[in-house]
C-alpha cells in the first residue's frame, strides 16, 4: 500500500545575509500512513518547523531546499525546484496550517474573501455563493458559528481566529495538513477545542493525515499517532507514540521527556531531572525507528 | 456606528486646529515692532510734498480705517468676524484694491496648477512603485534610484533646470507667466491652447518631484507587505500571483494615504516656489509680491487660504482612511 | 554593535556630503574675494581662476565666492535649527512618553495640534514678523516649529522602552527621573535621534531656501537661497546667465539628496530588518517565497522641510504577534 507520505533524503540550509549558511534540515526522511498524526517534536531550534515548512511547499528564502522529493500518494515532486511545483499541490494536496494565525488574514479583507479567492485558485468557474456555501456547511459541521465569515480579522478572538485558520486550511480537503505548533499561542481550553476539532475532521475524512510540529510534549500524547524527535535538524528517534513516551531508547528523547512537567501520576512519582542530567554529546546516538 | 463618531471627532479636532491657526494668523504678524501703517503713509506721501498736519491727518485715517486704534482683543473679534463674513480687508500696497480681489484673480491659476499635478503625482507615483516592487529586478532597481534622487531635488531646483534646460536654451516652452502678452483670460479653445504651453513646465516640476516621492514610499510598503504572514498563508494555500498582489496593495495604500496627508502641505508650498520661478501668476507669485511690499493683509488672507486648504485636504485623507481601514470602519463587535 | 558593515549608500552619501563640508569650511579661505565687494559688471561671464570663476551676479559680485560663503550660511542655519528641533523633540517625546497620564496628554494634544498645522505658515508668519532677520532668529523660529513628527515618534518609542524591566529596576534603586532618562531611556532611542537629525537638518536648509527665495530670507548674509532669490528676481534665467542659477540650484541638490541618502543608508545601519542581505541564489529557488529587504515608511522631506520621519525602529511586535 502506497504511503500517504513519503518524504525522502530532504536538506534544507539557511543562507545568513552574511553569507553563512546553518543547516536546518539535516538529510531527513519521514513516511506516514493514511488516517496517521504524526508528531513532530523537538527543542527551539531543532529543525521541525523548518521540516513542516519544507513538506508544506512553503519554504522560502533565506531557506534553501537543497535537495530532497516528496511523494504524496505516489506523486513525486523534486523539492529542489521549488518553482517547478505546481501551485494547485499548496492547498489541495498539502495545506499548512501556520504558527499563530494573527496575521494569516489581510487586516483589509473579510474572511469569505480569502475563502473565495483561496477556492477559485483551485476551481476558476466556482461561483461565490457555492464557494461560501461550501464554507458555511464546514463552519457548521465543525460547530463554529457562520457569522465568522463575515467578520475581519481583528474582530474575531485568537482561539476562534485560530480554529477560522484552520478550516481556511482544509476547505480543499487537502491530502495533508501541516499544523505548525497550533496551539502555542492558544489558552487551555482552546488548545483542547483545537485539538478536537482537528481529530473529528480527520476522522470525517476532510484531511487524511496531519503533521503536528510542536514543542509541547503532553499535547502531542493526546492528539499523535507516531511521534519523530527531532535535535539539530536530524530526527533521532520515531516510533508510535505510546512507544516513545513510555519506552524512549535515544539518549535525547530520554533527555526530552525527564524534562517535561506533566502532571500525569505515573510522572507524578518520578524526579525531574532536566536536560542537565545528560551528556549532551550522547544526543549525537544514531536514528533509532520502532 | 463607529465611523460616523470618527467624523464627528474628526471635524471637531479640525475646527479646533483651524482657530489655533486662526489666532496664531492674527497675532504673529502684530508682532512687528512699529506700525505697518507708517511704511504705508510713507510710501503714499512720497515724493509729494505734504505737510506735516496733512500726514498725520492721512495716517489717523489709515488707523481707524484698519481698526489699528482699537485694543489687540477687539481687532481680533473684528478679524473674527470679518473673516467668517469672507471679507479679508484691504490691501496695504494696492489700496485700495480688497485683498479679495486681488486673490480672486490668483487663486484659480493655484488651483488649475496644483490640483491635476498632486492627483496625477500621487496616482502615477504610487503605481510606479508598485509595478516597482513587483517587477524586481533591473527595472525595479532603475526606478527606485531615480525616483530615490528626484524626491531628493528640491522642487524648485528642479523647476529652474527644467526651465533653464527646456525653455531657455532648448525653446520648447515659454519661459514665464500663464498665457501669452496680449491676450486675456477667457473660457475659450483658444486661449485654452496657448494657456496650456505655460502649462507644462511648471506642471511637471512639480508632479516629477512627488512621482519621485510617492514611489519611493510605495515601492517599500510594497516589499515590506510582501514579506508579510497573510501573503506566504495565501501562497501556500495556492493563492495566484494576481491575487497576492491585490491584497498587499490594498494594505500598502494604506500608509501612503496617511502620508498623503502630509505630502499636501509640503507640495504646496513647494508649489508655490515653483509659481516663483515661473512667473506663473498664482498665489505664489502674489505672496512674492506681498512680502516685497510688506502688505501685510494680503500676506495674512494667503496664509489663511493655504491653512484652511491644507486642513481641508488633511480632513478628506482622514475620511477616506476612515472609509477604507476596516479596522476603524467596523466596529468591535468581537467574538470572545 | 556585531557586524557593522556599511554599505555603497554610506559611503556615497559620506563622500557627497564631506565635499559640501570642505567647501563650506575651507572654501572661504580659498576663496579670498568678500562676497559683498563688486568685482565685475552685471552678470558677467565666468573668465578664468579667480573670483570671476563662476562669474558675476546682478550686483557685480562674485559667484564663487557667494556661492562658498552661502554654502556656510545654508548649512550653519540648517545646523543650528536642526539642533534645537532635534532637542525639543526628543525633550517633548520622552517626557511624555516615560510620564504617561497628565502629562503625556497635555504634551500630545499639542504635538498633534502642531502637527497638523503647517509649518511653512507659521515660519512664514513668524519671518514677516520679524524686521532684522539674522542667521540665528530664522534657526530659532524654524526649530521650534518643526519639532512635532519627532516628538511623536520619540514618545512612541519611549512608552515602549517604558515597559521593559530595567526601567523599573532603575526606579526602585532610587534613581531620579533626570538620571532614569538619561541613562536607561536615551541610549535606546540613540540610533533613532541621530537618524532624525540628519533628517532635521536637511528639512531645515531646505525651509531656509524656501524662506529665502519667498523674500524672507537672513538679511545680513547670504544664503543658497538668498542668491536663487536674486537670480529669479533680476531675471537671470530669462537671459541665459546660467553662472548666476546653476552652481546655487546644484549645490542644494547635493545638499538635499546626500542627506537623505545618509538617513536612508543610517537606517539600514541601525535597523537590522532592513538590511540588505547578500542572499546567494541557488537554482530553483522559488523567487515568490522571496524575503524582501524590507524598508518601512520613508521620510518626506518637501520645500516645507520634513513632513514625515522615518519609520521608528521597532522590536516590540506588530498587534496581534505571538
């Protein structure tokens, strides 16, 4: 069966304005299944929302992709030649869905705009109405309230913008969604209402699988399938998530979870130790794949 | 609703501005140490011959008739009043010519100049920007180093090359004034043609220098949007080219309609200058004249015409930028 | 500061404006003809090394040595008044911005106030006012009327500076209010100012100009202005007498358009989101993802001086940021 995912050998380099250049995505490769979520998770730095922007056919410069392919449901694409891919794959074959969607909207337009516009991209003949038709029925099916069309960003609260945002994301039903920490800027229980929201979406089949890239541990127990750890622009270890957290064989996801403060009982009982515990040069352990 | 409290603070910040300028055009030129009257008195008396009596006689006439004999408070509550009747007094050094006569016949000349040179600058120079911006490259580089060196002429300089250049050696243009000698103004064809020759030169100094301005400010609000979240979220959902270009212009216009605010008082005064240079018969050239002779009426009403144009055309930025940001047009309902 | 590295648009711009400066300082002892002393007839050619290099005026005196002699006088008065709007800016704006409350609305009903009112009127009435127009009366009316954009940028930065911790350290140790400003506030705005000022000068010698040529310019000294003032009135242009127009006209361009290249070039200096990044292109990079060398709101310097600063630097994030 053909992998939903398949990205392949991707290098992504930043080029500084004084001509250095820092690597972000050191030769990665990840593959996801049908119906998956796949956790994306690391310290700042460590490469993982460079890697979601890759994947999501965003990446821009100063970032280069220098080389890499990704093949989603068998269709490959050269990463290399960004110019080269064609504009209809953002959006309806791989969405992202961005890091605080603030200003993800014209200031100067109303959401049904972006809606329409961003749907006849796709579809030149589509008519406005169908087109806010077609949103309503998705606000509603979702249970967000259809006024928010007609709104401008700067009426709309943060957690309502960001669950907007994220059905602008997949109103093209788009094989892929790429989550860019989605609820690093939300409270509590928008976080929670974020969350459920995109696993009923999974779950109806709007999208068929979704990279969550976050920093955040304990959301990641909640809402992924499998999780990839990243350090230093290499991912260190993948495997189902139950795997990782409970049984973390790499020495820096070991370092990763001793760090987290959750507090589950398991944890509850076990002293955090901290990265200091560890010896940073044993991050550098080969991949590790359950 | 919301906008139409944001007119009314509006109109009533504008009005309050407009008496501060009020009072500050009456008082700064009373500032004078001596008597305007006696530069008066002494230019009519000149040359004659009248005696002593007969002066003071002409000179207590003069104080009473411009209400110089009256206290500061109550010569400004004439200035008031007089003003808002539309009466802006008596020329010193044409007398007795009104001052409203003398700038009814310089103020349309100002208008025809200036007003089709500010559009035309701020229209074509924010497009030249844009088209900059997007185009990149060569063509974007050429544009922004010229527009970058002509807003940094000052207009006048400008208008005395150009004259220099294209009327004086080259001879494609008349070299002053607003209409050929010997004919007068009327609403014909033909005078119409030969008004417009004088025209162009003074016309394109000025909108060459706000082109220049304009699409420097364009041009970075452009690029600045471009790199903007709302433009890379739109792309990566496959958004066209066209598209993302409409919505970072209707973003980038909104900064340039601020400045344009500001822009008109410096075009205008720039402008003014220009009309010097020219010899075109406006308000500028009027001004000239009047400090020349110290007419202090004159000098008074133009300062008071430009205020009340300036404000004017800052109060319609305003109610446009009012109309157009839907930050200020909708009002926070919220959804929290 | 890191890596500071000054770009082609410093250095032109330094180039430019070190020339106008050695004119204008040196020039004068060059150039050792009175500019008020009759060397020629009316508007004579230029003929040779001398004082008759650029020629004859309409009063038969010598070009090239009013030209060197309004060079100082533009750029002292441009200088002076530059200054003194620079201080009352940064004095208004600080104050308050740190202030807050009372003050802060006080201070800016009046900014606002005066920023809307055009400053060429005021110049213009105040100038008619006044009978003995020095150089030093006409910097002062000019610097207290040109102050406004400044302050409100000032005080736009200051309330940010405001906000951050070591303000209040600084308060609760017990410094005074003069010392809190002074060392915890005015380094942070430094760049700004200096930027400002460059800016402030040049709108002042371009008022000064404007002022001049209107009739209203310093009537002890000559000024560019002031030699464009007699170059229009006695007609020189008319009769082809370029010597008398050309060297004026040329040296405010240079003047006017150094400045605003080394504010734009200090700019990009001191703001490191502007910086033009030499970004190697590699093939297939797709050029609409391309991030811009941004440049914020630009200046607007007009006849009337300026009307618009630049954008204030800033490292508070836009509404709405994470």
């Amino acid at each position: 069966m053909t992998n939903l995912l398949d990205a392949a050998n991707i290098r992504g380099v930043y080029y500084t304005p004084t001509g250095e250049e820092v690597v972000g995505v050191d030769n990665v490769s990840i593959q996801m299944a049908e119906g998956e979520v796949l956790g994306l998770a690391g310290e700042s730095g460590s490469g993982k929302s460079t890697l979601g922007s890759i994947i999501s056919l965003t990446a821009r410069p100063p970032l280069i992709v220098e080389h890499g392919s990704l093949a989603v449901d068998g269709k490959v694409q050269d990463l290399s030649d960004m110019a080269s891919i064609p504009r209809v794959w953002r959006g309806a074959v791989v969405s992202m869905l961005p890091q605080g969607a603030m200003n993800s909207v014209s200031p100067t337009m109303r959401i049904r705009d972006l809606v329409f516009d961003v749907m006849r991209a796709h579809d030149g003949k589509i008519k406005k109405d169908e087109a806010l038709d077609r949103a309503r029925d998705r606000l509603v099916t979702l249970g967000l309230p259809t006024r928010a069309l007609d709104a401008y960003p700067h009426q709309l609260s943060g957690g309502m913008k960001q669950r907007v945002v994220t059905i602008i994301s997949t109103l093209l039903n788009p094989r892929l969604l790429i989550a860019d920490e989605p609820t690093s800027a939300l409270d509590v229980s928008s976080q929670k209402a974020l969350i459920e929201m995109l696993l009923e979406m999974l779950e109806k089949e709007i999208m068929s699988g979704v990279i969550f890239v976050t920093h955040d541990l304990p959301v990641l127990r909640t809402v992924a399938t499998r999780i990839a750890v990243m350090y230093q622009g290499k991912v260190v270890e993948s495997g189902p998530t139950n795997t990782i957290v409970d049984d973390p064989e790499h020495p820096y996801t070991r370092a990763l979870l001793s760090s987290v403060l959750t507090p589950e009982p398991k944890y509850a009982k076990i002293r955090i130790e901290g990265m200091r515990a560890f010896d940073r040069e044993s991050f550098k352990a080969p991949e590790v794949k359950h | 609703m919301n906008l139409a409290r944001y007119f009314l603070s509006k109109i009533g910040w504008y009005l309050l501005v407009f008496f501060v300028a009020l009072i500050l055009n009456f008082i700064l030129p009373r500032l004078i140490p001596g008597n305007p009257v006696d530069a008066l008195v002494a230019q009519m008396t000149r040359g004659g011959g009248a005696s002593g009596d007969a002066v003071k006689a002409v000179y207590e006439n003069f104080m009473k008739e411009f209400g110089l004999d009256q206290p500061l408070w109550k010569q400004f509550l004439t200035y008031v009043g007089n003003v808002l009747q539309g009466d802006l007094g008596t020329s010193f050094a044409q007398y007795p010519a009104s001052v409203n006569s003398l700038i009814a016949q310089a103020l349309p000349w100002s208008i025809a100049l200036q007003l089709p040179a500010i559009i035309v600058g701020w229209v074509v120079g924010n497009i030249v920007g844009a088209i900059a911006a997007f185009k990149g490259g060569w063509f974007d580089r050429g544009i922004f180093l010229s527009a970058l060196f002509l807003s940094a002429i000052p207009p006048y300089c400008l208008a005395i090359i150009l004259l220099f250049v294209a009327a004086v050696q080259g001879g494609f243009f008349p070299v002053g004034g607003a209409y050929s000698f010997g004919l007068s103004p009327e609403f014909s064809l033909a005078f119409f043609g030969d008004a417009i020759t004088y025209f162009w030169l003074p016309f394109w100094s000025i909108v060459l220098v706000f082109i220049g301005g304009q699409a420097v400010g364009m041009r970075s609000m452009a690029i600045y949007e471009n790199g903007a979240d709302y433009v890379n979220y739109g792309r990566g959902l496959g958004l066209r080219d066209n598209t993302a270009v409409r919505y970072i212009f209707r973003n980038a216009m909104l900064p340039q309609i601020t400045g344009l605010a500001l822009s008109i008082a410096g075009m205008i005064a720039g402008a003014l200058i220009i009309e010097l240079v020219f010899s075109y018969p406006g308000l500028g050239s009027l001004l000239f004249a009047a400090i020349g002779q110290s007419d202090y009426p004159v000098i008074q009403a133009i300062m008071l015409i430009l205020t009340i144009a300036m404000l004017i055309a800052n109060f319609f930025v305003d109610l446009l930028y009012g109309i157009i940001d839907p930050r200020i047009r909708a009002a926070q309902s919220g959804d929290r | 500061m890191k890596s500071v590295s000054f770009t082609p648009r410093f250095y032109v711009a330094a180039v430019m404006l070190a020339i106008v400066l050695l004119i204008a300082i040196i020039g004068p002892l060059v150039v050792q003809t009175d500019p008020n002393a009759t060397v020629g007839g009316l508007y004579d050619r230029p003929a040779g090394w001398g004082p008759l290099l650029l020629g004859t005026d309409n009063e038969g005196q010598s070009v090239i040595a009013n030209l060197v002699y309004g060079t100082r006088t533009s750029l002292i008065v441009g200088l002076l008044a530059g200054t003194i709007a620079t201080i009352i800016g940064l004095f208004v704006g600080i104050v308050a911005g740190f202030r807050g409350g009372l003050v802060d609305n006080l201070l800016s009903s009046l900014t606002n106030i005066f920023l809307v009112i055009p400053v060429i009127i005021v110049v213009i009435l105040l100038s008619v006012a006044l009978d003995n127009r020095s150089i030093f009366t006409l910097a002062f009316v000019m610097g207290i009327t040109s102050w406004p954009w400044l302050a409100r940028a000032v005080r736009a930065q200051t309330t940010s500076v405001r906000t951050r911790e070591h303000i209040d350290v600084a308060m609760m140790s017990g410094a005074n209010l003069p010392s809190i400003l002074l060392r915890d506030v005015l380094p942070y705005l430094l760049s700004y100012v200096v930027m400002a000022f460059v800016l402030q000068v040049s709108g002042a010698i371009l008022l000064e100009s404007t002022l001049s040529m209107l009739g209203l310019g310093p009537t002890n000294a000559v000024s560019l202005g002031i030699m464009l003032y007699w170059a229009i009135a006695w007609g020189s242009v008319r009769t082809g007498a370029w010597w008398a127009f050309v060297p004026p006209t040329v040296m405010l361009t240079i003047i006017s358009f150094s400045l605003l290249l080394l504010q734009s070039s200090l700019d990009e200096l001191f703001n490191p989101r502007l910086r033009r990044g030499k970004i190697r292109r590699k093939k297939g990079a797709d050029p609409r993802f391309e991030l811009p060398a941004a440049e914020g709101p630009s200046p607007q310097l007009t006849a009337a001086g300026v009307v618009e600063g630049p954008a204030p630097i800033q490292d508070t994030p836009k509404e709405g940021g994470r």
